[in-house]
C-alpha cells in the first residue's frame, strides 16, 4: 500500500474545499481569446494568398492538360474541335466524326477553371491552330494576381 501512495492512487480522498475550485477565469478566457486573434490575423492574409496562387498553379496545370487533349484528338481527326463543338468535343465524340478516338478527358470536371468558369476555347480563324484561357477569379480580361488572364 505504500507504494501505492507515493504515486497519489490511495483511495484516500482529501476535502474537497481545501483544494479551490478549478477552472479558469473570465480575464483568463479573454487573453487567450485575444492571442488567438492576433495570430489569426497575422495569419489568415499569408493562408488566403496561398489559396489564390494555388488556384492559379491549378488554372495552368488543367490548360496544359486540355492542350495535350486538344493535340491528341488533332492527331486522330486532322483538325481542332469547330467552335460549335468546343471542348465537349474532347468527351464525347461530335455527331458524324468517324475518326474520333476519344475520350481525351475524363469527365466534364477538368473542363472548368479553379474558378468554376468554363475554359475558353477558340479556333484560329484558318483553323490551323487553337487558343484556351481563362479570365481568372473575376472573369474580365487583364487584371493581376488572381485575376490575370491566363493562356497556352
């Protein structure tokens, strides 16, 4: 039993008016809820900043990933989707395209920028090439950091 004691597992119980209450106090709450502020506001600009440039990476990721796409099926059917097509045509295969050996993409989700805005897709006026951008967070042209144009 005494060893038992010395490590405080008796089953003695001391009185428990001698030992206070536990808890904390109000101005103890309001210090550390005042510290948690501060380092959130210290914080939260550098973590929203991240998020943004993340969403950026993404955009330029998924455009070299639709330009390879849009290769590929250029390769099966000797010419860019047509603009009515669009990139749909990179899922599905276009009414009456014979040579189409798709899927290029999978799902519809890879055609949407970081954004949730649909990619635009344009043909070259002699259909010998293709543009993709997107117009970033605000969907205008031009702007800076989230809402820059970003292109092939």
């Amino acid at each position: 039993m005494h060893i038992f004691r010395s490590f405080g597992l008796t089953e003695n119980k001391q009185n428990e008016d001698d030992k206070g209450e536990a808890g904390f106090t109000l101005v103890e709450l309001l210090v550390v809820l005042a510290i948690i502020a501060l380092i959130a506001t210290l914080v939260a600009p550098q973590v929203l900043r991240y998020l943004g440039s993340a969403r950026t990476s993404a955009a330029k990721a998924q455009i070299r990933n639709i330009e390879s796409a849009l290769e590929l099926y250029y390769v099966d059917n000797a010419k860019y989707p047509s603009a009515d097509e669009g990139l749909k045509a990179l899922i599905t295969a276009p009414a009456g395209n014979t040579r189409w050996n798709g899927p290029y993409l999978k799902g519809t989700n890879g055609l949407n920028d970081p954004w949730g805005k649909p990619y635009v897709y344009e043909l070259k006026a002699d259909a010998s090439g293709m543009s993709l951008k997107t117009l970033g967070r605000d969907g205008k042209p031009d702007g800076t950091g989230e809402d820059q144009d970003i292109s092939n």
